[in-house]
C-alpha cells in the first residue's frame, strides 16, 4: 500500500469514527428526552429524529467529543471474529430476533413530531431546535447530508416538524 492509499484509508476512518460519535451523542440525547418523557419508556422513532435534530444543530463539548470520538474508537477496534461465535449461538440469535422484531406499518396520514413537555436544558434545547430545523443552514457537505436524510426519514415516515 503506497502512501497516497495509507492517507486514502486514514481519512475513511476518521469520518468513519467522526459519525459513530456524533449518532453515539445523539443516541445519548435521544435516551435523555425519552428518560424526560412522561409517557414513554422505550427510545421511539421521534427520541432519536429529535436527538439527531439536537446534535445536528448544537454543537458538543469538548469533553462529549472526546467521549463519543473514545466509544467510537473502540468500536472500530473491536473485533470478532468468526471462530469465536458459535453457529449454534448465531442461530438462536437470529430465532429471537425474529419473534421479537415488531412488523413495521407505514403510518397513514401525516402526524407532528412528538415532544415531551420537561424544562430541563437539553429537552427545552430540543424543542428550540426542532422549531428552527427548516430554517438551519448547513455549509459543509456531510452536514448537509445529515440534515437532508434527517428530513427524508421524516418524509418517509410521514412525520412532521
């Protein structure tokens, strides 16, 4: 592999490893606004459009970036292989996932986006963001790119801002 190929693969992996952490943050804000939710006490769909809105639009710590970028690497550094599973093992796997995966219906008519009503910080900046989503200008390309499969999902799920 010649140097020009190294920098190639180098630069892959550091986007890679860049949006590992930013949806690990959004998972974790995602896990906060449904931990904050009255109703809810399961992740749904509107948690992480909503976590994923949030991390788009404000920006993480340092001390949040250096966590994410750490949990990142160390899932691009983990590795299985295949002798350690078992086919036995692998097989009752895919047996429970499959009972328990639920059959997903697209919904019918458009509906809003649902949000909790808890005043904490990070649930009231998420409210504010959500509000401001069409309006947010990206620049960058990737950027651009989150935002616009943030809003295709929506489409797609006929769920509304």
């Amino acid at each position: 592999m010649d140097i020009t190929e190294q920098k190639q693969d180098e630069a892959v992996n550091n986007i890679i490893k860049v949006y590992l952490a930013q949806m690990n943050s959004a998972v974790k804000i995602s896990d906060i606004i449904c931990n904050h939710s009255k109703d809810e006490d399961e992740i749904t769909g509107d948690h992480i459009i909503s976590g994923l809105i949030y991390r788009l639009m404000v920006p993480m710590t340092d001390e949040d970036m250096a966590e994410s970028l750490e949990k990142a690497d160390n899932f691009m550094n983990e590795s299985t292989s295949e002798e350690e599973l078992e086919d036995d093992d692998l097989e009752d796997d895919l047996e429970v996932e499959e009972l328990e995966d639920p059959i997903y219906v697209e919904p019918e008519k458009m509906r809003k986006i649902k949000m909790n009503d808890c005043h904490c910080d990070i649930c009231k900046k998420v409210r504010e963001c959500i509000s401001k989503y069409d309006t947010y200008e990206t620049y960058d390309p990737l950027v651009t790119r989150f935002k616009n499969s943030i809003k295709e999902t929506c489409d797609k799920h006929r769920i509304y801002l």
